[in-house]
C-alpha cells in the first residue's frame, strides 16, 4: 500500500512503525474472511482491510470523525486478521496506533468516558471482589446484562499447603477480577503444578496485567501497571527463585507478552520488560513438557469436551495446538466444531461497550459448539468462560479445573 503521511506523522516512532505496518498490506482481502465484525455487518469499513484505510488517511492528515472512532472501537482486537494475512501485516499493533491517534482527535461523549472510566475505577478497584460478592448475593434481583456477569461461584477448595517445599517454583499473576470472579482456576492451577512438583508465589507489588486500562483508553496507566508488575517480578527472576510466571488467563498472558512491545520507547524499561517477557509462559503451554507426569496422575477420564480457544491464546499467543495436544494427552475427549478460530464476542471490556455485537457473535459460538454435543465446554480465559457461560446451560470452565477434578481422590 502506497502511503504518504501528513508532516507530524512523518518522522516520528509512531509515524514510521505504522508506515511500515501498512507498506506490507497488498490489499488482497484474505483477512475478511477471517474477521468476525465483517461477518456479522458485511461493511468493508468493519472489516481489517477497512480499518487499515482509515487509520493510514488519518496518518496522511484526514481529519477522524465519531464514525472513524465507531469502525475501531467496533474491532474485537483478535488478531484473527494477523493470523491470517499472507504479506504479514501487523494490525494488531496498527489498531493501537489508530485508537490512539482518533482518541486524541475525537473527544468521546461524555456518557462514553464516563462508562469507561467506571470501568476501569470498578475493575481495578480494591472494591471490586468485596461488590462482586454482594453482587452473588443478590443476583437474583439484578438487571440481565449484570447477571449474566456473574457465573455461579464454584469452591476454590483446598489450597497445597507449604508450596515453598518444592525446589522449582514458579509465580502466579495476581490479576485483578479473576479470583474475585471464579476462585477456584487460581486454586486448581496451584494444586495441579503441586501434584508435580511446582509451587507457586505470588509478588509482592504486582497487579493487573495493565490490559483493562489498555483497552479503555488509558494507555499511560497500563504502561505504569506493566513497570510496577516488572519492578516486582524481575528480582525474583534474577535471584534465580522462581523459573517462570506461569498465567491461567490468556487475555493476561497475550499482554504481558507484548509488555517489550508497549515499552520499546521506555529506555528504563525496554530491556527488563523483555527479560520478564521471556519467563512469560501460559499455564497449558508451561505444562505441555509434563503431560506423561500428569497423565498418570489422572483418576478419572476428563470426559467429552470442547475446547474454546481463546483469540488471545490462538491469535496473539499462537498456542491454540500446544493447548489441544496437551488436553488430548490427558484423555479429554476433545469435539471438532465448526469456525473454532472466530472470537466469542467477550474481548476484554467489547462485552460491555459494545452488546449487540457481542452477544451475536457469542450465539454463533455457542450454536456451533452446541452441534458437537459436549458435555462441558472448556477455554483457557476467564472472560471467554463468563461470557459464553452467560448464554448455554453447558457448564463452561477453565480446562485446569476440570483436570484437578479428574486428579483428585473421590
Ligand atoms: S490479508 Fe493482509 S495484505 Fe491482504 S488486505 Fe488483509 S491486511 Fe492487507
Ligand atoms: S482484530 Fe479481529 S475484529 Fe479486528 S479487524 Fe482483525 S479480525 Fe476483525
């Protein structure tokens, strides 16, 4: 694609990586067919070959419009098109150029900010668990959308006692709505990683991962959130006390993997992001290496499945095999089911901002994994399980869950 940039796109960093991301675009259309929100509204515009258009005229000096804003807010930030594209064409990185570029050019409604900021203040507020448990209490009275937030709990249960016992050790993600939500992943994942041989640590001063903020507009507060996770992480790195930081939430793990990415400007922090990136690892993905280990330590079979990759586990991560593989191995009886690679409509915060869209593409989902009759459904996101929790009578759970299950004693 040939481009021209306007003179203060020119010759800055931001300028010239999205002239070399939109360079590589031939135009061709592959990533349409890939992409959920043209499949749903059949409008080039909401589609990666679209956006692409509108974020290089804004780089050539268009002026954006609310309607610009709508087309990429609109954008699940998948990355379907990413795995899609044959010239390699980064959209990922090119959509958080383009919402920041329209976001400084077009001011939101005040309705639009003041939801956004509610979210990020109750999300990543300390009051978010103490809500979220009277929330449980009184659901029953509550309104649908809030409702369908809100999975019935199931027990952490039992957690190991003394994890420092074990000579490897990794950290946990002390992230910031999933054990207020569902309590029992972090407590499966540390029960499983202890059967062999793996205790688990939290650090002191880490928190969310930064992509709630991220994704709201909030750029300069997640880059604070990822500097303070690295400040508390790194030590423990170095010291040689733990191994990795094994994370249960793909939507967590995608972004802390791109933490070199988003600091590549920082000259503090760009090289000890990349150092804690490299110890990133999700959970089924640190867990592959030790299938026959776990394997034999299974009592039950797992029992007839079907596996929902996450985008944030296939598309930003690339590990949607590594995760089957894995599950197979440990005897689940994974179900095929058609346009598996397409999002579920949860993405984050996209649930909320965005409902229509949402729930059309989580029936779509659910309809297709319906088809292959399974008797759970299991994914590897927290936000993926609530969401498509919300919309079927299936139980849907984090995969760890169910093998901590078939681990345990009667
Ligand atoms: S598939 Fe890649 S090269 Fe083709 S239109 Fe989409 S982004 Fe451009
Ligand atoms: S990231 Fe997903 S929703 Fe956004 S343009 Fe790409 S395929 Fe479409």
């Amino acid at each position: 694609m040939q481009t021209n940039l306007a003179d203060w796109a020119r010759d800055t960093d931001l300028g010239k990586e999205a002239d070399e991301i939109l360079r590589r675009c031939v135009h061709c259309g592959f990533c349409l067919a890939t992409c959920p929100t043209y499949q749903i509204l059949g409008d080039e515009l909401d589609s990666p070959r679209g956006r692409i258009y509108q974020i290089k005229e804004v780089l050539e000096g268009v002026q954006p419009t609310y309607v610009t804003q709508q087309h990429l807010d609109r954008c699940l930030t998948c990355r379907n098109c990413d795995t899609t594209c044959p010239s390699g064409v980064k959209y990922g990185e090119l959509i958080d150029i383009g919402r920041e570029l329209v976001s400084e050019r077009v001011p939101r409604s005040p309705g639009q900010r003041a939801l956004r900021y509610t979210l990020r203040k109750v999300l990543l507020g300390p009051w978010f668990a103490p809500l979220y448990r009277m929330g449980r209490f009184v659901r029953p009275a509550l309104p649908g959308i809030l409702k369908s937030k809100m999975p019935e709990s199931r027990p952490a249960g039992k957690l190991p006692t003394n994890p420092k016992r074990h000579a490897r050790q990794v950290l946990m993600l002390t992230s910031c709505v999933q054990p207020a939500m569902m309590p029992s992943i972090d407590a499966a994942t540390a029960r499983v990683l202890d059967a062999v041989g793996i205790g688990t640590r939290y650090a002191a001063g880490s928190g969310c991962c930064g992509a709630i903020n991220f994704h709201l507009d909030a750029q300069d507060a997640a880059c604070d959130q990822m500097r303070a996770n690295i400040d508390a992480w790194l030590p423990l790195i170095e010291s040689g006390e733990v191994e990795a930081i094994v994370v249960n939430a793909s939507g967590c793990g995608g972004m802390m993997k791109d933490y070199a990415h988003h600091l590549r400007h920082d000259a503090q922090y760009a090289e000890k992001a990349a150092k804690v990136v490299a110890h990133i690892q999700d959970v089924g993905e640190f867990l592959a290496p030790l299938a026959a280990q776990l394997k034999a330590k299974v009592k039950r079979a797992p029992g007839r499945a079907a596996f929902h990759p996450p985008c944030t586990l296939q598309h930003w991560q690339g590990l949607r095999t590594v995760n089957e593989r894995l599950l197979t191995e440990l005897g689940f009886d994974l179900q095929v089911f058609a346009d598996s690679h397409l999002c579920c409509g949860s993405a984050g915060t996209y649930s909320i901002t965005q409902p229509a869209l949402s729930k059309a593409l989580r029936d779509r989902k659910l309809t297709a994994i319906h088809e292959a009759l399974p008797a759970t459904i299991v994914s590897s996101n927290i936000g993926c399980i609530t969401h498509l929790q919300s919309g079927t009578s299936t139980p849907v759970r984090h995969w760890i869950e169910v093998l901590d299950e078939v681990m345990a004693d009667d």
